[in-house]
C-alpha cells in the first residue's frame, strides 16, 4: 500500500511518521510519500492532506498544477483524509467564521460543510477527550483553530460530535473511503484514527 502526503504547507511530515508507524502496527506493508508534483499521485492508494492553512494548501495546488489533478483522482475514487485544513480541502462547502463565504480552491470531495476557525483563534487552541464511531475508547482531540462540520449531506456522516456553547457540532465524517477531522490525530502519538482510515480503504 502506497500512501500519498500532500506536501505543500502544514504538517507534512507528522503524518509521513504517523502513517510509517500506523503500518508498522497493522504488520502491513506499507509505503509513505510526499506529494509535491502532479506525476507523485501516480501509483497511490490514498492520500493525506494535512492541517496547516487551507486557502495557502489550495492556492498553492493550484499555481503549481496540481490541484486539478489531485481533484480528479479524488472524485474518481483516490481515498482522502484530511486533517483540519485538509477537512476544510475535502469539504463541498467552507466559510469562514469572521469572514464569512470567501471563494477558496477546495478539493470538494465530501458533501459536507464546514465553518473554518469555528473554535476561535490560535490562543484559544484546546484538546478534548473525543468519542469517536469506530474508534474504541476515547481518543485526544488537538484542536488548533480548527473548522467545525456543521453539515453532513448524502451518505456522509458525522462520527465524532462536539459541545460548544449551546451548539453540537461535527468533529469528524465519513464518506466511503473519505474521512475528515476538526482536529489534529498526527500531533497525539496515537494511530487509531490513521489506522482506521487505512482498515478502511484497503482493497
Ligand atoms: N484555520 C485553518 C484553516 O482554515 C486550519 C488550521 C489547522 O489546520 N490547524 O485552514
């Protein structure tokens, strides 16, 4: 199995380690790699997008050409997980908490919405402890100006929910081979949430 990172800006490399890590416990073979080009999305059984800043992700992608082909492979099956700003990346619909509906390139592979910095901004960062479907026991939620799903349409589905204010709002969704998180699984240690997306997607 050969997993893609998309490798513009943000976490990178976090996921690059969790996902070697992630095999190594499932005793798959399994290879991680660092998308940057178009022709790297040869060849792969998933990919990775990770959290860092969503209109830089998306505006980079495209001035270098790849967030076409990227959007392609994924909308003709290419598995997706997206962390964060890569949640906001698979999201159908995103705005932004202050600023409202921006136009920003996304990949657009799930049919969910989400408002971007939901939680506010960097120094109202926190981590939870989540229930997540699928997932057994409770699992730590690292939340840095995250974005909630505040709508899952279709066969997607909201599988971790949150309390804020008077408000329950998605923190994670799935869509057949597609997965999206608010928050940050790569920065906890914990591989549960990689491994039950590569459990998955595999073929
Ligand atoms: N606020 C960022 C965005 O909307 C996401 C932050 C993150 O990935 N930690 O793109």
């Amino acid at each position: 199995m050969k997993i893609g990172v998309l490798g513009l800006q943000g976490g990178v490399y976090e996921h690059v380690y969790m996902l070697r890590r992630a095999f190594q416990e499932l005793g798959w073979q399994g290879e991680a790699v660092v998308v940057k080009k178009p022709q790297h999305l040869h060849g792969l059984d998933g990919i990775i997008v990770p959290g860092g800043e969503s209109t830089t992700i998306g505006i980079v992608a495209r001035r270098i050409g790849l967030l076409e082909p990227l959007r392609d492979a994924v909308k003709e099956g290419l598995p997706a997980f997206g962390t964060c700003a890569g949640a906001v990346m698979l999201a159908a619909k995103a705005r932004d908490r202050v600023v409202g509906e921006k136009s920003q390139p996304l990949i657009g592979a799930m049919s969910i919405e989400v408002i971007r910095n939901y939680f506010g901004r960097q120094r109202e960062s926190f981590e939870v402890d989540l229930e997540v479907e699928g997932v057994e026991g409770r699992f730590r939620g690292v939340f840095i100006r995250s974005p909630a799903i505040v709508k899952a349409e279709g066969d997607a589905k909201i599988i971790s929910w949150l309390k804020s204010g008077d408000s329950l709002v998605g923190v994670a969704a799935i869509q057949g081979p597609h997965l999206a998180t608010s928050f940050h699984p790569e920065l906890t240690g914990d591989t549960r949430i990689h491994k039950l997306w590569l459990q998955n997607i595999k073929r």
